[in-house]
C-alpha cells in the first residue's frame, strides 16, 4: 500500500504525521518550498491568502494540534507569521519534513482501472499510488463577481480581489476613495486597513452579517466549551444573546439588518470594523449595481467617484490536477460523506475540505486519523445507501440552516462534527471486525 499526500499546508501535515507514526508508505508533493500553506504571506507557490497584518480569528486553543500546543507565549489571537512558525515547528517536533518533496507541484493525478492513481508532478515523473489524499486548501482560487458587475471593463480605477492584497504598498489606498464588497473576513480586514489611510473608504455588501468580536466577556468568542450534547438551536440562541448585549442591533452602525438568523452565516469576526464604522471612516453601502469610468453606482441608486474597488467576493474550490468529470466542486459544491469520502469513488480522501464555525486544523487532524483507520482496514465504510442517505441528510440541514450562498457548501460544527465522526468511526471499526 502506498500513499500520495497533495500539499503540505497545515490540512496535509497533518494527514503527513498521521501516516508517518502509523508507519505507511507515502510520498507527499507540496509546490512551495515550505509547509504552512496560507500562512506563508507571500508563499512562493503564489497561493497564499495572507496579507502583512493578518491574525488568526479562531483562537489559538481552538487552532492548535491537539498534541502541540502553540507556545503560551502567543497571544490569543497570533499574527500569521506566529501561524507559519507554528506549524514549521509541527513538522520538525514530529521529524516528518523529510517526508515531504518540496518545490514539487502535482500536475495530474489520474485513477487506472484498478483504483489505484497514476500521479504526475512538474518534475516529469509519474508515479503509482493505491490511495490519494488531497489537501490541496480552497481558500487561493479567487471567485471574482459572476457575472462581472456592468461596467467594470470600462473602469478606470484598479479592481482587485482580496488574494492580491498584501497591505504592502501604502499607495494604494492612501487619499483616495476606496470600495470594499463583501461581508466575510477579508472585506472586514481590508476595509479597516483603507479606513486609516484612504479619502473614504466604502463598506459594500448584497446582504448583512452578524459581526461578532473576537473577545466577548473578556475571553475569546469561541473559547466558551460548548458540548455538541447541547441542541444546536440552544447554543446558537445564547450565542446571539450575548452577541446582543455585547455590540446591539447591526443597523446601529448603518449596516443592513441580517436577512438570516445569528448562525445563519459563516461567522464574520471583527474587532475593529464597527468602531470604524460607528467613527465614519467606513460608510455603509449596499451592493455595487455598475461601475463608471470613475464611479460606481450602488443598489440603493447612489454613486460615488471611486479610485479603487476591492472584491472580497470569497474563493473557488478546485482540484487542477483531477479530471473535472470524475471530481469538481461546481458552485464550490463537492457531496462528500463526512467531508472526507468519496461517494462513488474509491481510493481518494480529502482533508480540510471544510468550513468550521472553529478552525480546520483539529479537524484536519481528525480526518487523517480517520483516513489511516480505512487504509488500515480498521475501519469500513456503511453500506452505499446508508452513506448516501447520510450525506442527502447532512447536506438538507446545511442548506436549511444557511443562507443560499457558494460560500456554505461545506459548514460544519466543529464540536458536532468531532462528535459524530468519533462515533462513525466506532460504528465502522465494528463493521470492520464483522467483517
Ligand atoms: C485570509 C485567510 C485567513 C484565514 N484565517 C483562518 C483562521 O483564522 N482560522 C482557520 O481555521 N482558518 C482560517 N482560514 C482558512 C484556511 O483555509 C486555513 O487556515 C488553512 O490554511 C487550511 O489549510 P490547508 O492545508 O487545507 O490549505 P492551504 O493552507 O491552502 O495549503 C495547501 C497547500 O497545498 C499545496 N498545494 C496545492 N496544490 C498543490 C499541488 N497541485 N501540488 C502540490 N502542492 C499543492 C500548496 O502549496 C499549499 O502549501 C483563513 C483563510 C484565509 C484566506
Ligand atoms: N483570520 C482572519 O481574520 C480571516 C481574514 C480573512 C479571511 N478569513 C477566512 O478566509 C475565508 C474566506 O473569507 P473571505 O471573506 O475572503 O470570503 P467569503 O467568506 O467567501 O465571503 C465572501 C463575501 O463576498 C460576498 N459576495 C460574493 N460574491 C458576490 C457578488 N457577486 N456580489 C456581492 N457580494 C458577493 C459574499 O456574500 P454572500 O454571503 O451573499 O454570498 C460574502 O459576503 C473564510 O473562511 C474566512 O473566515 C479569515
């Protein structure tokens, strides 16, 4: 048996480590010339998402392996290249850096007929494989607007999309009228960043977002044990209680009211947009309707002479390296059992193909276990019907919870996902020894 691990970011060391101390024959392709995937601000891969201000906001406990703490010298909250570092010393704690080829991208990797995988590398080599693991992150394929807003070959001013910005040059936004569109993460970064340096910086978004902050009550938002024994709705009800009582009603800052219950969204973490929208350096908008020479015109009819419009429109999934007939994610939507398996298709795994309301990585670390269980034969898949109907039921509670959006395709509860794949795992290792 041997294995073929596709990226070394934090998702594939961790499949990478597993592998290695249950003692598989592997081999693991990574493009860059490090591990840390998107946590290497400015990765040469040319992947990378990170841009120089940019800290974590799933807190360091929740980030963390779970056995290797990150220093407690780190605040709770770690700059990136506290992350990179991070997961450099993961590696060599664990002595599996060399187990990974470096400065190898994976160009192809084909199934043959006997399930196995014939897998290409731009060093020209082909070699063969029983079973792939693909952690290859789905967060470096920017999704620009589709279709392009009216109007936007004819702008004059710089459109970019949230993957290139680095904060690096401080041109870019320095006096002039800046657009931000987007409600995740990286519009709220990026159009606090431009608030401190730009003219005006403009907030645009086609719905709202519950904000949350990164500290509530005086600890991190999300470090508050919640058991997964708790209904969902419970928590979700307190969750938004506190919420409430710590920033109010999101109108308060000009923004438009959430057209979905608290929970409804993947979490949207800032300490900072609303103090600078509450001081007007960010100003509210709906979303972009056209854009002009030198304008942009909202929904709402307005128009504003603009210099440079940034799209945090979010990221596609993809696998350039898989036949798109056999295996894609259109509409960055991949069916999957448990975000791991394939349904029709043996042989292959994912890891860290995931959207927790928590972090990837415990998760990432779990599949991989998960993983070595299957290839060890210590663990055996249900039945293609129970599978199936396992996958048809966690997806209709997925999109019945979350707004209809490419972004929640993939949204797991991070304490009832470690729950529920605990206990598959028990049903399957019985499977196993039935069999
Ligand atoms: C700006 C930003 C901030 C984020 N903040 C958080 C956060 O605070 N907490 C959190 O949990 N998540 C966060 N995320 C989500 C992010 O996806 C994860 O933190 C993490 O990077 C996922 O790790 P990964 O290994 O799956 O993917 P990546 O980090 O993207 O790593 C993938 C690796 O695979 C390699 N690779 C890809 N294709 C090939 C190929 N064909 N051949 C060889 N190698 C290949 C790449 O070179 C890369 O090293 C953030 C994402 C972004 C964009
Ligand atoms: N650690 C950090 O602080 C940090 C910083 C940045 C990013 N991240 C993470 O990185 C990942 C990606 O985040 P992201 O913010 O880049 O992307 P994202 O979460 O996918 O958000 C994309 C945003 O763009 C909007 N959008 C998409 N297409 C649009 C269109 N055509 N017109 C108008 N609006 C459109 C979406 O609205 P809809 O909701 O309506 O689709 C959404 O508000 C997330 O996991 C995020 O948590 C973390």
């Amino acid at each position: 048996m041997k294995v073929c691990v596709i990226g070394a970011g934090s998702s594939g060391i961790a499949a990478v480590k597993a592998l290695h101390q249950r003692g598989f024959d592997f081999d693991c392709f990574e493009a860059s010339d490090r591990v840390g995937g998107n946590w290497v601000f400015k990765n040469r891969n040319g992947m990378s998402s990170s841009y120089r201000s940019l800290h974590i906001n799933t807190s360091r406990e929740r980030m963390e392996f779970s056995d290797f703490p990150m220093p407690a010298t780190y605040p709770d909250f770690p700059h990136h290249t506290q992350v990179a570092a991070y997961f450099d010393a993961y590696v060599d704690h664990f002595r599996i850096r060399d187990r990974i080829t470096f400065e190898t991208l994976v160009t192809r990797a084909e199934q043959r007929a006997d399930g196995g995988w014939d897998v290409t590398t731009d060093r020209g080599d082909t070699r063969r494989y029983d079973a792939l693991i693909v952690a290859n992150g789905h967060h470096w394929d920017p999704r620009w607007p589709e279709p392009a807003f009216p109007g936007s070959k004819d702008f004059a001013g710089v459109q970019m999309h949230a993957h290139e910005y680095t904060g690096d040059d401080p041109e870019l936004f320095r006096d002039r009228a800046v657009v931000v569109l987007g409600m995740g993460n990286s519009a709220m970064d990026i159009a606090v960043e431009s608030s401190f340096v730009a003219r005006r910086t403009f907030l645009a978004a086609r719905r709202g977002a519950w904000i949350i902050p990164k500290y509530v009550l005086g600890r991190p938002m999300d470090s508050f044990p919640w058991s997964a024994r708790v209904p969902i709705g419970v928590r979700k009800r307190v969750q938004a209680a506190t919420l409430r009582l710590a920033v109010g009603d999101m109108e308060r800052y000009g923004l438009p009211k959430p057209d979905h219950p608290f929970g409804g969204a993947h979490p949207t973490v800032s300490d900072d947009i609303l103090s600078r929208l509450a001081h007007g350096e960010v100003e509210p908008k709906p979303n972009i309707a056209a854009l002009g020479e030198r304008t942009v015109r909202f929904a709402d009819g307005s128009e504003e002479e603009v210099d440079v419009v940034v799209y945090c429109t979010g990221y596609k999934v993809t696998f350039p390296f898989l036949d798109a007939d056999l295996i894609a994610a259109p509409d960055n939507d991949l069916s999957l059992f448990r975000r791991v398996f394939h349904p029709e298709i043996r042989g292959i795994y994912f890891v860290g193909l995931l959207q927790p309301i928590g972090a990837i990585m415990p998760l990432a670390e779990l599949q991989s276990q998960w993983i070595c269980d299957h290839l060890a034969g210590r663990y055996v898949l249900p039945p293609p019907h129970e599978l199936r109907a396992d996958i048809e039921a966690e997806r209709a509670a997925m999109f019945k919870r979350y707004v209809r959006s490419k972004r929640h395709t993939m949204e797991v509860d991070f304490e009832d996902y470690v729950l529920g794949v605990k206990q598959e795992r028990r049903r399957g290792a019985r499977r196993a020894a039935a069999a």
